[in-house]
C-alpha cells in the first residue's frame, strides 16, 4: 500500500525513517499505531513513522519499459466566494 505524507517526521526515534510532506511512502507493516515503510525517494532506506502523519491514497500504476509510472489520483475541492 502506499502513502503520502501530510505531516514532516525528522525520524527522531529509534530506526526512525526521515519524512518530508508530499513524499510518497511504501508501507511494509502496521504496528500500534506506527508503520514501518520505505520512501519511493530513498527506496533502499527502511524505517518507521507515525501512522497519523500520512493519508491513505489510490494511485494508477503503470509498467511500460525500464520505469514503473505511479499517478496519485486525489480529489480536490474548491472554495469560492460568491
């Protein structure tokens, strides 16, 4: 499954994994109230983070030569003023 952050975490725990708001996470396994993932920008670094500092996302995934192509698919609202 994967994520994207909506809070930075600096990873100040043990085995902590550095977050930036935005960036997408792969999510490995669920615990208590944390996750432990890897970053789609530092795929060889493991970690945990809270699990209140990401959203749950559908993504379209697709796989045509070298590269995997992921596009988020998110709802937007808009507010006007009349």
């Amino acid at each position: 499954m994967k994520v994207v952050v909506i809070c930075s975490f600096r990873g100040s725990v043990p085995q902590g994994l550095v977050l930036e708001i935005g960036e997408t996470v792969q999510i490995l396994e669920k615990c208590e109230g944390w996750y432990r993932g890897v970053s789609t920008k530092k795929p060889n670094v493991k970690g945990i983070f809270p699990a209140n500092y990401i959203h749950l996302k559908k993504a379209i995934v697709s796989n045509r030569g070298k590269t995997i192509q992921e596009l988020a698919i998110q709802q937007c609202l808009l507010k006007t003023d009349k």
